[in-house]
C-alpha cells in the first residue's frame, strides 16, 4: 500500500497538473480570427469589407487524425463563377470534375520584394485549393501584387496576400469550397467554431464564409488561435520564416482595426510564384 508521503505526493502533481491546464485554458480565451471577402460579398453600413472579429471561447480543439487521401485518388472539385476578377484569370481545369491528390506534395517558390518564402502545398489533405494555387500561379495572377494586410496581435500573427487590387476584396472571379480542417467536422458541429492552433509556418486561405475560398490566402509567422474554417494547404520553409519575421519587424500602418492590423509598412509586393 502507498505510504501516507507517497499519497501526498500523488496528490501534489495531480494538483499541479489542474492548475496547469486551467491556467492554459486562461492564455487561449482571448483571440483573434481573420475574416473578409475575398470573394463573397459582406455588406457593412453599406460597403464591402475585411474585418477582424474578437472571439471569447470557452475551450480550443483540434482537428482529427491526418485526413490525407491515399495515394492514387481523386476528389470532386467545383470552381463556379464568383464575382468579377481582380486581374485576369480562368478557372482551375479539372478532368471530369476531379483533381488527383498525386502527388501527395507540390513545392512553389515565391520572390517577394523583402526576401524568398518557400512553400510546401499539402495535395493530399487539400487537392482542391492546391490545385486553383497552381494555375493561378502559372497564370502569373499573383506576380507584381501586393501583400496587403499585416497582423501582430495576441493569438494571431500573419501576412496575407492575393488580392491584385490590394484592397482587401479582391479575388480571381471564381470560388471553392474549403477542405481540412473545416471538413473534419458535420455540419453543425460546435466543435468547428472553437480556436484551434494554426502553427507557425502554416499556410492558409482567407475567406469570407464557407465556400469562399478564391485567391487570398495568409503566411503564419507565429503561432496563431483560429476557428478550423480556414484551409491549411501547405507550410512555409525557413528562408520564408525569415523573410516574414523581417517583414513583421518593420511594422505595420494601422488600419482600421487597430494598430495591431494594417498594411506592412515595408513595402511586400509578390514579384513571383512559381512550380518548382
């Protein structure tokens, strides 16, 4: 049988452990999550917008084991007609409506003005988004335009960019659904509105709702709490790192939403994005 000290002992790191994970709790109950319209439309006092909206959560969650599709398959995916084009651009081809998730891993390489970002695109986990990122990428829809927002506030720090017009509303004229980690959970789900962990070096698209997906998309340069609605589909490479935690270091214009969320005040333009 335990000994009375043992029992004490037991006692104090269960104790310890509790405190911990309510003091946890605590740190993530404040954040921060993205939202615009990158392709749909959010009328506010009568003007299209991007905004930033305050959450107070509960609790966070996580999204399910590697959805990653097996090697060989295909997924249906729809590119429909969605406003008009920020610049020039047609829609993703598909055969039959369907994109292969092979290979499992796209490299890009992207030239920016401040420095080199490479990236890894995740077609296994989300065929449909890599596979509009591509062609819009050998379409040069993203080269000589601007990165347009900027942020550096408790829970989320990114870069966003592609959006042509730099405003903010920009997109390529058409939309897609999203894919993980919104699609780990049944619609309804209170799971799917919780913050979860978007870790630094992800890559990620903005949106203005569900199936809203079109040309933006955002570069975590520090660990970031989002709601699962936004499509993880690649990650970043060191040399990128670098060059964000650089341009993050020269600061931010305020915007509208506060100090913390504007445009870079270096100036960040994508000279190109292309296959390796």
């Amino acid at each position: 049988m335990p000994t009375n000290e043992q029992r004490r002992a037991t006692a104090k790191r269960k104790l310890e452990r509790q405190l911990e994970r309510r003091a946890a709790k605590a740190k993530r109950q404040r954040l921060l999550t993205i939202g615009g319209a990158a392709l749909g439309v959010i009328v506010l006092v009568g003007a299209i917008v991007w905004s930033v909206v305050w959450f107070t959560k509960d609790d966070e969650t996580t999204a399910s084991a590697d959805p990653s599709a097996p090697a060989g398959a295909s997924v249906d995916c729809a590119y429909p007609a969605a406003g008009d084009a920020a610049k020039p651009a047609t829609a993703p081809k598909t055969a039959d409506g369907k994109v292969p998730t092979d290979p499992p891993q796209v490299s890009v390489s992207v030239e920016t003005t401040q420095g080199n970002i490479g990236l890894m695109l995740d077609n296994a986990k989300a065929p449909c988004t890599v596979n509009s990122f591509i062609s819009l990428a050998s379409q040069k829809y993203f080269d000589d335009t601007p990165c347009h927002r900027l942020t550096n506030a408790p829970g989320l720090g990114v870069l966003q960019c592609g959006d042509p017009s730099g405003s903010g509303t920009g997109g390529p004229g058409y939309s897609f659904a999203d894919e993980y980690p919104s699609t780990q959970y049944p619609p309804g789900d209170p799971a799917a509105e919780k913050p979860m962990l978007y870790p630094r070096g992800t890559l990620a698209m903005a949106n203005s709702g569900p199936a809203t997906n079109g040309s933006q998309f955002f570069l975590v340069y520090k660990d970031s709490q989002l709601p699962p609605n936004y499509t993880m589909f690649g990650t970043i490479d060191e040399t990128g790192l670098q060059t964000l935690d650089k341009i993050a270091a020269g600061g931010i214009t305020p915007g509208p939403n506060g100090p913390d969320d504007g445009k870079p005040k270096l100036d960040v333009k994508l000279k190109t994005v292309q296959q390796d």
